[in-house]
C-alpha cells in the first residue's frame, strides 16, 4: 500500500480594507474658488472638470468623495439648499446646521452617505461622501479627518 503525504498550502487572501494601514493624508486646494481638504494619499482623484470647480477622489473599495464649490444660481439661502440636499438621501440620521454651514448624514440604498456643506456670500462649498454602509467602521475616521480638514481660505 502506498501512501500519499498530502501537504496543504493555505494562502490568506484578505480584503484591503481602510482600517489595515494608518493613512496618511495629503491636501487638495481649488484655485477656482478658494477651498482645501485632506484625503488619502492611497486614493485615485479623477480628472478635474473642464470648469475646474472641484475634484473627485475614490478607492477600490467603494469610497467616492467629491469636493466642490458652486454659484448659487438659484437664490437659496442656506437652509433652503439643506432641504434640496436631503431630496439625495432615503434615511438622515444625522443633521446640523450653523451659522454658514451644515451637516447631513445617512443612507441611500446601501450606501452611507455624508454631506457638509458651507455658505459664503453667493458661493456655496460643497464635501459629499459616499461608501457601501457595510464598511461604516472602516470608514469612520476617514469621514472624520476630511470633515474637520474642508476649509475655505
């Protein structure tokens, strides 16, 4: 009888995930209108739209964040924009407004969806997140980080 020595490899394939590496964060400022914010450095940015009003930045993961300002053509005053705005979400679980800005958070589909949004004078600067709610944990300080980084200068 001959026996047979079976050796069992297993390899470990993980899913990358945000939370495996401490990110590190480099900063976005727009010449147009006069904005910055930090992101990842680890994620792609999308060409700049020919107005150049903004940028978009993503992951391979599901994160996409866009950034940018806006002429408010439509004579909105700064609530009345955060009442158009929750018109983009199926649940809010979070909202906040101020003095010259606001805060909307919640889902829309599966997706988590974060939106700050600050008003000066007839402009109007714009950070919309969006990723898949299953990895709200990873995501987190993302979320965090670049909230407290938007800034207008």
């Amino acid at each position: 009888m001959k026996r047979f020595l079976i050796v069992v490899t297993i390899i470990f394939l993980g899913v990358y995930t945000p939370l495996q590496a401490q990110q590190t964060y480099t900063k976005y400022c727009n010449a147009r209108y006069s904005f910055c914010v930090k992101y990842p450095v680890e994620f792609g940015i999308a060409p700049a739209p020919a107005n150049n009003d903004g940028r978009r930045f993503y992951d391979d993961v599901g994160f996409s964040m866009s950034v940018y300002g806006s002429y408010n053509a439509l004579d909105y005053s700064l609530r009345g924009q955060m009442s158009e705005d929750k018109n983009d979400f199926d649940t809010i679980t979070y909202q906040v407004i101020k003095n010259d800005w606001y805060v909307l958070s919640g889902y829309k589909g599966q997706d988590i969806i974060y939106k700050k949004t600050f008003m000066r004078g007839d402009i109007f600067f714009h950070l919309y997140i969006k990723y898949p709610a299953r990895y709200k944990n990873d995501y987190n300080a993302i979320v965090s980080q670049v909230s407290k980084s938007f800034y207008i200068r």
